[in-house]
C-alpha cells in the first residue's frame, strides 16, 4: 500500500499534463512572437535601407521633385526601384530596369494611360508620371528584402514549437499505455510474478491500483485452489492406502481357495472375486501415481 501512495504522490493527472502542454507551448510562442516582433522593430522599421517603405517614400520623394521642376530626372532616381523613360515619340530615352521585372514593365509601359497611370499587382506597384515631353514608367515593391524568408522561419518555428511538445506528450502517454496493457496481459496469462508498475500518470495508475487489488484475489484463490487440490490428492492417497491391504487380503485368500477342491460354481465365484480384485487394485495404483 505504501509503494501505491508513493506511486500516486509522483503520478500526474492528465488534466495537469495538457495544462503544463499548453502552458509550455503558449511560452515557446509567446517568446518567438517577441523575438519577431523586436526583430521587426529594430531591422525593418528603422532607417535602414532594409526597411520595407524606404524605397516607397524614396519614389514619393523623387516624383514630387520632378513634378516640382517639370522635368524627369532619371539620372537621381532612386536605388531598388526600376524606370524607363520614354520620350513622347515613343523612343526610350533611360532604363534602369531588373532582368526579373523588366517585361512587367515594359508591358505597364504599353498598355498605360495618362488617366490610369498606377496599377497595383500582389507586392508589384507600377506608376506612370508624365512630364512635357516625356513620360517615366516606375516599379517597385512594398515587400521587405528576404520577407518570404523571414515568414517561412517564423511559421516553421511555430509548427515545431507545437510539434515538438505534442510529440513528447503522445510518446509520454502511449508508454504509459503500454505498460498497462502489458501488465495485463501478464495477469491474463496468470503471471503471478509480476509486480505493480508505475506510469506516472494519475487516472492509470488508478485503473493499476484497482487491477493489483484483482491481482492480489488472483493470487489468493489460486494458493487456495492449489491447496484444495494438495488437500484431495493426500485424502485419495490415504483412501488407496487404506483400500491396497483388505484388497491384498481378499486376493490371497481366494488364491488359497482356488488351490483346493471346489465345484465349478465356487470357482466361478472365486475367479469373479480375484478378477475384480485386481481391478481395484489397479485403479488404486493409478490413483497412488497420480
């Protein structure tokens, strides 16, 4: 009883374990959150040439100087942003375009009107600034550099920050689980050897502490049985006992008779009662060897 009470003292309710599970996981992202967010606030928000709207309020910034001087000054357009100019006769007077964007832009360039000069596709901002003789068609994109990156990281700590505690919880369970289907199997093929056990969780070592008191009567009956049975054999053994010396009496005694002069009638009797004799006597030989 009292390795049950010091079983029960270290065990823990399922209850307690999800809770410490949740609580586990509700830190991991919590702390991952705030690593993120200083992150953000110190590399993507400052004034780094990282963050996100540099280049965006720089492009403000150069249009708003040009249409100040009427004018298109390509050779001050800013870094991380792509231009053409092209001139009102259609000629392409500037370029400062990426391999990856230049056929977008080259296409906005086309298909671009004075009344619809801005076109905002996903992350891509297209922008067409007319001047006198000229026309300047602009790209560039709102994503921070190594965004998808950073998102991809982010989402791939959270999966393993839920993951990771959800499989020690399912292995931490399912060890439990088996030890307790082990134990029974032990006490199915009456193993009276095998000891109380341990999982460590509360709600089974309850079901084992209701299985160890059957396991106990198990025990007990099964002494008993064996003791009746220990019981039966001596009284079978004496009763044979008992019965091998009249029966080797009768035996002899018919003998003796069968030796003298009798009729058939009294031989015939006399055989019955040595062949029936002998009969009992090998049943009382069997009952002795078993």
């Amino acid at each position: 009883m009292g390795n049950w009470l010091q079983m029960e003292k270290r065990s823990m309710t399922i209850s307690r374990m999800i809770g410490i599970y949740i609580a586990v996981v509700c830190v991991l992202i919590g702390f991952t959150t705030l690593v993120a967010i200083m992150f953000i606030s110190f590399f993507l928000k400052g004034e780094s040439s990282y963050a996100a709207d540099n280049v965006e309020k720089s492009v403000e910034a150069w249009i708003y100087d040009c249409q100040e001087s009427g004018e298109i000054n390509a050779a001050l357009f800013p870094e991380g942003a792509d231009i053409i100019v092209i001139s009102a006769d259609g000629k392409e007077i500037f370029a400062k375009v990426s391999p990856s964007k230049e056929k977008a832009l080259r296409k906005f360039a086309k298909e671009s009107s004075p009344e619809n000069g801005r076109m905002l596709k996903g992350q891509d901002v297209y922008l067409r600034m007319d001047a006198a003789d000229e026309s300047a068609f602009i790209h560039y994109c709102v994503s921070a550099p190594y965004e998808y990156l950073f998102l991809f990281g982010l989402a791939l700590a959270y999966l393993l920050e839920v993951l990771i505690p959800t499989v020690v919880l399912v292995k931490k369970i399912k060890s439990s689980l088996r030890k307790v289907f082990d134990y029974t199997e032990s006490l199915k093929r009456q193993d009276l050897s095998v000891s109380a056990i341990n999982t460590g969780i509360y709600e089974l070592d309850q079901i084992n502490i209701a299985t160890e008191g059957m396991h106990k009567e198990l025990v007990a009956t099964m002494e008993e049985k064996w003791k009746k049975e220990q019981d039966s054999k001596a009284q079978m053994a004496q009763i044979a006992h008992d019965l091998k010396t009249p029966l080797t009496v009768i035996r002899g005694n018919a003998d003796l008779l069968m030796e003298k002069d009798c009729d058939e009638e009294s031989k015939e009797s006399l055989e019955a009662i040595v062949r029936n004799s002998e009969k009992i006597a090998l049943s009382v030989l069997d009952i002795l060897e078993k």
